[in-house]
C-alpha cells in the first residue's frame, strides 16, 4: 500500500525540466437524475457514513498514516546550510535557500522535491543489478546588490555531484522580447566549463550541498506524504 501511495504523489512533470506545469480541468454535464420520493430513499449521509466501502478507505489510510509515521519518522526540517537560510514552501514541492556572497552578490536558490531518476550498474563486491539516483532540479540566480544584473544557472543535482545545465544572463531593469538563452552548457569548452563550476563553488554551491539538499528532500517526502494521507483522511471522515 505504501508502494502504491507514495507512487501516486509523484509529481507528473517529466524528469529535469524547470519549466512550470500548468493543468486544467473542464467540467462535464451528467443527465439529471430521475426524481425519487426522498421517503424511501437513505440520506446520503447516512448512506455515506455506514458505508462498508467508506470504512475500509479509512481504516487502510489510518494504518497507512500509522506505518509511515513510525517506519520512517520525519524530523524537524533544517532552516540552515551553511550562510544560506531555508525556507520551506508546506504542500508545495520546493525549498528556498537565500544567501549572501561578500558584499556584492545575493544568492537565491530554489530546488524541487525529487523529479526523475536514473540507474545506474552497481559497483563493489555486489555488482549485479543496478542502483537507482534520483534527481533533483535547482535553479540558482547570483545577482547584484542593486539588482541591475542577475546570473542564472539550471542545473541537475545528483547525489554526489551538480550538473550545470544551462547559464543565463539577464538584465531586470529591461525587457528583451526573445533574449538571447546562451548555448548548452556541455557544449562550452572544458576549460570553461571548469572556470564555471569554481565559480559555484566558491559560493558553497558544491557536493556538500548536493548531500543537503537530498537528506532535506527525503525527509520533506516523508512528511509531505503524512499530511496528504491526513487530509485525505479527514475528508474521507466527513
């Protein structure tokens, strides 16, 4: 069951992609129902709440809370990394770190919870089958004080390593219709590509922060899918 749950709360976005989802619904006309005499018919209510159907929901989402609640207790998720605050966004899949580098830069950065995976063959004593590594995506933006400038990167966080994506340069105080985006990054040439990757981690955007950021995100998991379960209980209960 917990299989099941915790694979129908994954996000539906296809795996590293930073663009936002946007999802719409449409109602349909159903017929009308053919009138009844409402004396013999059960309240709906009352049909609802003896229900053998509806108790069994319940009492499978209230073993399902207790299991993963006690299985894998959440714990109290960190404000901190280093010079960076965290600032977590309940019921949505991101965090927000913001940060500081000298007196010229402030640094925002934005994760999601785990979006994709990839597997990989396993190494060792072990070597049959293949290990699982999921992805997170982040979006970094380094701009300066007066706000004038800013420097994006898109990257792909892996658990012991950042894959940069893309770099952007913008300008907040004009508007360009079709800005220019800049090449793939794996493009660029490695000495580039190494002058970079320094440059993020001078600034503590680094392996330390991969591990941060997918401790922080298995246990934001664990305590995302609690809620949900409680408040698909309490609806289930009215």
């Amino acid at each position: 069951m917990a299989l099941l749950l915790r694979s129908l709360l994954k996000p539906r976005i296809s795996p590293f992609l930073s663009s936002r989802t946007l999802i719409s619904c449409s109602r349909c006309n159903s017929p009308l129902p053919v009138p009844q005499p409402t004396s013999l018919l059960p309240s709906r209510r009352s049909y609802a709440s003896n229900s053998p159907f509806r108790s069994n929901i319940l009492r499978i989402i209230r073993n399902e809370i207790e299991y993963q609640s006690e299985y894998a207790p959440p714990h109290q998720p960190s404000t901190e990394f280093k010079s960076f605050a965290v600032e977590d966004c309940p019921g949505e899949q991101c965090i927000v770190m913001k940060g500081k580098f000298g007196e010229e830069e402030n640094i925002k950065m934005e994760a999601t919870m785990f979006d994709g995976f990839v597997t990989v063959p396993r190494t060792g004593l072990d070597a049959s089958g293949r290990d699982v590594r999921l992805h997170i995506s982040l979006l970094v933006d380094i701009s300066k004080v007066d706000g004038s400038e800013e420097i994006e990167f898109l990257c792909s966080v892996w658990p012991n390593r950042i894959e940069i994506q893309k770099v952007y340069m913008l300008r907040r105080n004009k508007i360009i219709r079709q800005p220019y985006m800049g090449p793939n990054f794996g493009n660029l040439k490695y000495d580039f590509q190494t002058a970079i990757r320094e440059f993020l981690r001078v600034r503590g955007i680094d392996a330390e922060l991969c591990f941060f950021l997918h401790e922080y995100m298995m246990n934001k998991d664990r305590i995302e899918l609690i809620q949900w379960l409680r408040k698909l209980n309490s609806f289930m209960a009215k």
